[in-house]
C-alpha cells in the first residue's frame, strides 16, 4: 500500500492511496471522521440571556463553532478518571460576556486554555440591541464525530482513480473534449490527449457523445483519490494519521479478543 501527497493548501489535502481496496478506503474515510478526538464545546451555563434566541439555540451555535484542538493534554471524558464528571484533563472551561448593541462572535469566547480557540474569531452567534446582554459559562470537551457532527474534524471523501483508455477508432473529432465538464481531455494535433487525468470525475460525458465507441472511462478498484478538508481544529494530514492509529488501535484489539 502507498501514498502520495499531491496537494497541500491550508485546511486542504489530497492524495492518492494506491495497492488499496473499497473496504479499507471507505474504513479510512469512515474513521477519519467519526474516531478522531477533536474538542466543541458540550455544554453551556446560562447566566443572563437577554438576545432574540432562546438558550437552545445559543448552545447549539456555540457547539457548531469549530475549536482548534491540542495534540496531546486532553483526553475523552469517558476515559477520564474523574468519570466525565469535568476536570482540567477532559474540560476547558470557558466565558462570555457582551452586552449590546454588538453582533456576539466566536472572538468574543473566552478559553481558560490558549491552545483551545475557536479557529476564527469571525463567526457570529447572535445579535444584541442596546440594553441586551449575553453572560455564559462554556464547558468544551474531547469527543468523536461518531457520537455528534460537532466533532466531526473535517470532510473526508474519495473516489475511483480514473482510467481513461482511447482506442484507435477515435479521429480526433473534439465532442469529448467539448462535453468534458472538467478540461480533462485535448486534442492536440488531430491526436486526442488526456491532460488532467486527476480531474476526472468518472461522469462518462465523454463517452455517451463519442461517435465512435473510441473512448472508455472506468475507476481503478485499488487506486484511490481522496480530498481531506478540515474545520481548523486539527491539520488535514493529523486526521490521516489519527485515523491511521485508530484503525491500528481496533485491529489490535480484535486480534487480543482471540488470544
């Protein structure tokens, strides 16, 4: 099995898993989003509430703003040996306190922990009039995205690597080329080339205009695309590689069970 890095921007990564099979590309996507530990907030004290929205709703905005999460320092609450109960070691503990006019943001959050932030100080949670104020108690804990989407540490999906084969009968015509959505295709010299194989969404546009049956477009079962696009509360190749581990972790688990 390899992997090749063949993008890194940001918040974005893609790569190639090649030697692979559906099974374990769709287990690596299925853990990378659901068995990686990232921090939201989970709970919320209501001080003073005086904005439009009701204390539900100000909690599940709050949840929904993504925290950047430290590689090591905090463990999930039912591993805790506090019992979940709340501690330094499963919980960081929180404040906010605005009154209005002003639109309330995720810069307003005040974290105990530094490393523990919401990854933008721009996302808005509600709107206060003159005279309104908002005062929380904010309690964020590690969790999975298996157990809520609040968690989840980014979008992780792949697709078939495309194989793109073109047979002698093809002349050169260009109705591929112009019904292609994604400029995968050329015709360079009365010669049809494939120019951004990588691109290629597998949609088969190509092949229904083809006069001649000269083209076949069909995905590689062992040769995978995948595109990692995290929230900000951890780096995308993190994801990969805790998702990595956590494969590992269950593998080795099931293995002792038959010991």
């Amino acid at each position: 099995m390899e992997i090749e890095i063949v993008k890194k921007d940001g918040l974005k990564l893609e790569f190639i898993l090649n030697g692979s099979d559906p099974a374990f590309a769709n287990s690596l996507r299925r853990a990378a989003i659901g068995e990686v530990p990232t921090m939201a907030v989970d709970e919320i004290e209501v001080i003073e509430n005086e904005s439009p929205l009701y204390d539900e709703i100000i909690a599940h905005r709050l949840a929904m703003i993504p925290l950047r999460t430290p590689a090591k320092g905090y463990v999930l609450p039912d591993e805790c040996k506090c019992g979940g109960k709340g501690c330094p070691k499963c919980t960081v503990e929180m404040s906010l306190d605005v009154e209005g006019p002003a639109i309330v943001k995720s810069g307003d959050i005040q974290s105990s922990d530094k490393e523990v932030v919401p990854v933008s100080n721009e996302i808005p949670i509600v709107e206060l009039q003159p005279g309104q104020r908002l005062v929380l108690n904010i309690y964020a804990r590690l969790g999975l995205g298996k157990d809520h989407a609040k968690w989840m540490p980014g979008l992780v999906f792949y697709r078939y690597f495309p194989v793109i084969e073109v047979g002698k009968e093809c002349n050169g015509c260009g109705k591929c080329v112009e019904a292609c959505p994604r400029e995968v295709l050329a015709v360079e010299e009365k010669e049809l080339k494939v120019k951004r194989l990588t691109e290629c969404i597998l949609c088969r546009a190509c092949v229904e205009v083809c006069p001649r049956n000269a083209i076949e477009v069909k995905g590689d079962p062992t040769k995978f695309i995948f595109k990692v696009e995290s929230t900000g509360a951890l780096p995308p190749e993190e994801i990969v590689l805790k998702a990595v581990e956590s494969l590992r972790k269950g593998f080795e688990d099931a293995g002792k069970a038959f010991k």
